[in-house]
C-alpha cells in the first residue's frame, strides 16, 4: 500500500526535522498507533 492510499503522503512530506517535532510530542502510544496506520508511516516512526 503507497502512503497516498492510506493518506499519509501530506505528512510524509514534511522535512525530518518537522516530521521529528511532531512526533517526538506523542506518546509513545500515540506514535505506535501512527506505526500501524500505514506502512510509509511505520517506516518514518520506525527507521531501520
């Protein structure tokens, strides 16, 4: 599944430094919800 099917692509868009900001203000909870939404979202969260 692309990010633009599970509508990700917006926020995939933003710089690492701003995608950083944003997530770094989530739980860690929050963060592993955004994890399983989307496998391009889950690639960000969870960089290998």
């Amino acid at each position: 599944m692309s990010s633009d099917l599970c509508g990700s692509s917006l926020i995939l868009a933003l710089p690492d430094e701003i995608f950083s900001v944003i997530t770094s203000s989530l739980s860690p909870r929050d963060v592993c919800s955004l994890g399983i939404s989307c496998p391009g979202l889950n690639a960000a969260v969870h960089p290998t």
